[in-house]
C-alpha cells in the first residue's frame, strides 16, 4: 500500500497517444494520436489513470509512449512496423548465421525438398522471406522446379544473387529484392515455402505478410509450406531460474534483501524468457497444442487448456514451444514435422518460459485449466501480448485462479 499511497502523490508523468483510443464506459478517457496525457497512477500494467484537457479516466499503457521529446522527431511513430529497424537487422549476418547454424531447422527444410523432389518438377515456388536462399538453392539442387522466386526484402538480396550464382542455380532461382506483400510475381505459385516463425511461433508476426502472399500469389490449390503449426504449452518447474532472480534476494552474504523482490519480480518475470531450455523432468503435466493455425485458413489466436498434473511439484509457470508440419505433394504421402520442443532436437528458437509472479505447489490430480489469448499490440505491428488465465483444482485445498498478460516485447 505503502507504494501505492506514494505512486498517487508523485507528479505526473507525461506520455504521448501512439494512436487513437475511442472510451468505452464513463471511467475511460479517449484520446487522439499525437494526444499529450499527464498519467497520475498506474494502478495496473495494462489500464492507468491519466489526464486529458482537464478530464480524467482509464487509458491503455500500450497506446501511450513516454520519451515525448524523442517523439517529435522519431519516425517510428509513423512506422508500426518498425520495417527498418526489421529488416536491417536481417541485412547483417548475425540472425542467417544463427538461423543458417540451426541443423535441425534447416535439415527439415532440406527434407521436404528431398521427399517431394518427383512432384517439384517443373513447378514454380515462392521463398518468401529467403535471407541467404538456402531453401531455393535446395529446391534447385534438389529437385527441378521451373522456376522459384526468391523474395527477400533485406539488403541481403544483393548478396543471396551472389550466392545462386555461385552455386550454378542462376537458371533456375530469382531472387526479387522488396516486401512481398508489395513486390509483382511474373506469374502465380504452386508452392509457397516460408521460414517465417518467430519466437513463440508467432512473434515478429511475419505470418501476417505470409498469408497476404498466400492471398496474392498461390494458385488455387497450390501448397503452403509449412501447411500448419501448433503452439504448445506446458506447466512447469523452473527452480534453477526462480532461485537465480528470486531466492537469491532471501539471504545474499547472510544478508537479508528481501525488500528488493518485488522489484526482480518486475524485472524478471514480467516478460518471458527467451531462449529458456527445459527439462523434460520440469514438466508438471503433459504437454498440450493451445493453438493450432491451418495455413490456409484464417487463424486462430486463442486457445484453451486442460493440463492433469502428473506428480507433486512446484507450478512456477508455463513453458510454450511450437511444431509445424510440411504435408506431401503426392496424395498420401508422409507429412514432415519440425518441433521445437525439449524431447526433439534443440533449435535456435529453444522455448519461451513464462514465469508467475508467485510459485504455486501442486499434486498428482490436481487440474489446471485456463485459456491463453495472444493479441496483437495495437500500435507495435510486431509486438503481441501473451494473456494467461488459469484455475488450479486442487484435492489439497481450494480452487486458486490466477491471470498475467506478458509483453512481447513492448
Ligand atoms: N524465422 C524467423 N524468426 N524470421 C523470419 C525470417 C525472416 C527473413 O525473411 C525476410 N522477410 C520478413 N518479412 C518479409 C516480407 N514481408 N517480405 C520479404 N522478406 C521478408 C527478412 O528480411 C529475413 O531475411
């Protein structure tokens, strides 16, 4: 409370509108782009207490931006896609390396091609999103497609021409430098094939730009690669991390620093943590698919679960990871899966842990249940919020419910 009490007494901060807010209910406020709002509290990470010419209510923090100043004259208030930010980290080696090192990633990749090689020929494919062309530069060394159209909108595209040429495939790869959801295709595809899953499966949302490509240069009855994906979600012990931002504040140097928890609470746990390898032994249940996208249909976001725990544990959150799948060209042939989850092959996405703010124990029996929503930022095209709700029913005591929405990242 203490906190609290001094948060309302601190002046106000002033935040700039990233984008119109229209209020819904009297307690709200609405604001236009641009808009400046004095903001008195922030009861919640999500709604905050702000003022607009005299009139106060609830306003969402994700719409609002503090550094003002840097504003005037920063053009990503214009740039929800921060594209250039976007592609120029794709215009340096760093992520093809670390994508290009992923064995696991890029053999599936290879696989497809080698295990539908007979019915690529003489067909034309699309690579959206190529980086360095591997994926073409397999499609014509291993099959005998007629043509493919290696899109890729990164300054890389000058140095990927370099590389079909290097590798004798001039004939049959073209690379075509800009976004695909701009550029003009000669002709439409039988086959779109895309390495565009982010970490989550869906942040970057590239999966945005591939089904406007699909709408605009797949044949009818042409092939998505891949044809679908499953986000996947487990609850789970994570005491090596609780104990590294957490615990360690309990008795540091025979110290007590408890103080500054909620404070590595904040820090630590409000947003997942990338790049986190679990243990199959830290999964509290089995795992199951939240959200399963059909590439060819319209997505869904949101996904309930129903997790049985199978041993008594320490529920310090939820572990999310992602498959997808490659169906056969020929009818009936054998579908390849990449999964990217601990009991496969490790990749470069590793999985995304999302950490409570208080751990919770649990026994064999009990049930979790819940739903998790992605939903996109509203200003930052690329950016989502993870939204978990859950309900643990326990033999041992009552009913506990809980929620937590994570920023990825702003
Ligand atoms: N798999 C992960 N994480 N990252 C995806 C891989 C991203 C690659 O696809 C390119 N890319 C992304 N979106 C588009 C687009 N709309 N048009 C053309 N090229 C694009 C980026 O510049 C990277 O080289």
């Amino acid at each position: 409370m203490q906190a609290e009490k001094e948060e309302e007494e601190a002046s106000p901060e002033e935040y700039v509108a990233l984008c119109d807010f229209t209020a819904s209910g009297s307690e709200q406020l609405g604001f236009s782009t641009g808009d400046k709002l004095l903001v008195h509290a922030k009861p919640s990470a999500d709604w905050w207490w702000a003022e607009l010419q005299g009139v106060i209510g609830y306003v969402p923090a994700s719409y609002l931006r503090q550094d003002a100043a840097e504003d005037e004259d920063d053009t990503s208030l214009e740039d929800p896609w921060q594209d250039d930010e976007y592609f120029g980290s794709y215009g340096t080696l760093r992520l093809h390396l670390e994508m290009l090192s992923d064995r696991s990633r890029t053999e599936t990749y290879r696989q497809v091609i080698v295990s539908n090689s007979a019915s690529l020929r003489n067909k034309v494919v699309m690579d959206l999103g190529c980086g360095t062309g591997i994926i073409s530069l397999f499609c014509a060394q291993l099959a005998q497609p007629s043509v493919v159209y290696a899109v890729e909108a990164s300054s890389m595209a000058e140095h990927t021409r370099q590389l079909v040429k290097q590798n004798g495939c001039e004939e049959v790869v073209t690379v075509l430098q800009g976004r695909a959801e701009e550029l003009e295709l000669p002709e439409q595809a039988d086959i779109l094939v895309s390495e565009w899953m982010g970490n989550c499966l869906l942040f970057e949302f590239m999966v945005e730009s591939v089904l406007l490509a699909r709408d605009r240069w797949l044949r009818d009855g042409g092939v998505m690669w891949p044809s679908s994906a499953a986000l996947t979600l487990v609850p789970c012990q994570a005491d090596n991390y609780y104990s590294e931002k957490m615990a360690f504040w309990e008795r540091p140097y025979g110290l007590d620093f408890t103080p500054l928890q909620p404070l590595a609470q904040q820090e630590f746990f409000t947003k997942p943590k990338f790049s986190h390898l679990i243990d199959p032994k830290d999964c509290l249940s089995a795992p199951c698919d939240v959200i399963c996208l059909n590439m060819y249909t319209v997505q869904e976001m949101e996904g309930e679960f129903k997790f049985c725990v199978v041993k008594p544990g320490v529920f310090h959150g939820f572990t999310a990871w992602f498959t997808v799948q490659f169906e056969s060209l020929e009818a009936g042939g054998a579908t390849v899966e990449l999964d990217t989850g601990p009991n496969s092959d490790p990749t470069h996405w590793k999985q995304t842990l999302f950490m409570l703010d208080k751990p919770i124990h649990v026994y064999g029996g009990d049930s979790i249940r819940g739903n998790i929503v992605l939903r996109r930022n509203p200003v930052w095209r690329r950016h989502m919020t993870v939204t978990l709700h859950w309900n643990i029913n326990s033999s041992s005591d009552n009913c506990q419910v809980g929620t937590k929405s994570f920023p990825m990242w702003r």
